[in-house]
C-alpha cells in the first residue's frame, strides 16, 4: 500500500497486515484486498465437483470443491485471504484433495462472486458462509482453514456454528485487535511510509474495500473443545518497516497467541521458513496441521 519508494517492503507489509494478494499492494490496489449466520438450511444432495456458481441468499458464489466425499468424515473448507481467490488456492487445495474433501469459496466481492448489495458485518457475511457450507458439505462435518483475513473469518465464525465446524486451523490469521495494534505500534504522528500503512490499513478496516466488510477488534469467543491450530509465519520481514516494523512484529505474535483462546484443544506452532503465505512457502507444514484436526474431528 505504500508508494513506489518502497514497492518490496509495501508488499511484504500490506499482505501481513490486511491480507492482500500477494500480486501487488499498491494505493491503486487496496481495493483488490485479502467475512456470519442464517439458520441452517436443508443440505443439497448435489455433490460438486470442480469450479461453479452457487445462488446463497439470491448472490451468486463462486466455489471450488474437489477430492472425494466420504461419508462421516469431514469436509475441508479454505477461506482465502483479502485480495485472493480461487486461483490463488487452486493449488494447494489440490494437494489437499489427494486425502480429504475439500473445496474453497470467493467471498462476495471478491473473485468471480457476486458484488455485496452494500456494507457488511460478520453476521451478514456469515449468511454467505453458512449458504457456501450447506451446499458443499451437506450433513457433513466441516474444518475451515482460513489464511489471514480468512483466518479471522474463520475464528468469528466457529464459535456461533458449533454444530457445523468441528475443526480450525488458522494460517497467519488477521489477530483479533488488528486496528488497535495498528494504533499502538504506528502513533498517528508517524510519518512516511509508517502513516501510509497505518491510514490505509485502519481504512480498510472500516470497510473501505471491495468487500465493504467492516472489521472490528473483539474479544475471542470459545469454540468449545474443538481441534484448533494456529500456525505463525517465521521469517519476521513485518520488522523490516524501520523504527515500527519490530513493534508490529511483536503484535502480530501476541496476536496469534489470543486465537489460542478459541479452544482447549488449541495449539500454536511456527512455520519457521515462512512469510506470510505459509500454505505457499510450506504447504508440508498445512497440509499436516489439516490432517491432524481432520482425523481429530473425524474420531
């Protein structure tokens, strides 16, 4: 988000903060950024394979599912980051599917879904959410696994929807008093590059992007005693950002530490040799976090 001065640095700082694609983080591009709940509905018996459009709450969403469903055992779902899609999960969700069910969603906004009507809340993202998970896992157990902005969706989420998500695991999620952080660790009288991410990034934050989500800080609900796996990022480049990049840093990881809250099963680990997008830099490392909860939340 920051300027030309510092495109490598904007980047890598953008895409931890708010998620956004790891294809650019431009001003011009805050609008391509990296979302909660109806009552159930009666599943489909629709078993979808590959990339189609699905009508939840008269919007269509984009979805992907692939991998063979087995009945009992539970369906992985992927929530992207803000600015990614599809696209950006197509591989990974491949790996995935070699062992598990799995299928992933374009958030309204975002991809090749539909535009939402107006600003949304969690509540009213959730009714997407839940829509998507009916459709694609029916009666089935659900593990969502959600990658920064996704990642928070994901934690907001599974404490109302006990009944349908049985299983977390959280990559780099967006911590859950991002904005306030942000505040802290960046005084409003900072100034360069600093006072670009800290302005860009609380604007966003206030639903300034294509979602038209608005974020705010909460405290972490309890999920019960479901599997949870917090996985952080390892190589520290958010402390590249002279004089503030060491104090976002240390957000960042107590950040993380709070999702832990989510259950008594919860656990933390670090994907040393990752930045931001682990699933990218150590697939191994998600892919085995996800069948560790999957088989959990099977037994």
């Amino acid at each position: 988000m920051f300027r030309k001065t510092k495109a490598s640095l904007v980047t890598a700082l953008c895409c931890a903060v708010v998620g956004a694609g790891v294809a650019g983080c431009s001003s011009e591009e805050v609008e391509n950024w990296d979302p909660f709940a109806a009552p159930s509905q009666a599943p489909t018996a629709e078993v979808i394979s590959g990339v189609k459009k699905i009508e939840v709450e008269g919007r269509s969403v984009n979805v992907s599912c692939s991998g063979t469903p087995a009945k009992g055992e539970p369906v992985v779902v992927l929530l992207a980051g803000a600015g990614d899609g599809l696209d950006k999960l197509a591989a990974f969700q491949k790996t995935v599917s070699e062992k598990s069910r799995v299928c992933s969603y374009d958030r309204l906004g975002a991809g090749a879904s539909d535009q939402p009507e107006g600003p949304q809340d969690f509540a009213a993202a959730g009714k997407t959410l839940t829509g998507v998970l009916d459709q694609v896992a029916g009666g089935e157990p659900v593990v969502l696994v959600g990658h920064s902005l996704g990642g928070l969706i994901a934690a907001r989420y599974a404490p109302d929807h006990q009944d349908k998500v049985k299983g977390l695991v959280l990559l780099d999620a967006t911590p859950p008093t991002m904005a306030g952080d942000i505040k802290k660790a960046i005084p409003e009288s900072a100034k360069g590059p600093a006072a670009e991410l800290r302005a860009q990034n609380l604007a966003v934050f206030e639903g300034q992007n294509p979602e038209k989500l608005v974020v705010p800080d909460g405290k972490v609900s309890s999920a019960g005693d479901i599997p949870v796996e917090v996985i952080q990022h390892g190589k520290q480049y958010l402390a590249a950002l002279p004089q503030y990049g060491p104090l976002l840093e240390k957000a960042w990881s107590a950040g993380q530490r709070k999702w832990l809250a989510l259950s008594s099963g919860s656990k933390l680990s670090t994907a040393e040799k990752s930045e931001h997008y682990i699933y990218v830099d150590q697939p191994d490392v998600v892919v085995q976090a996800i069948q560790r909860v999957t088989s959990q939340a099977a037994g």
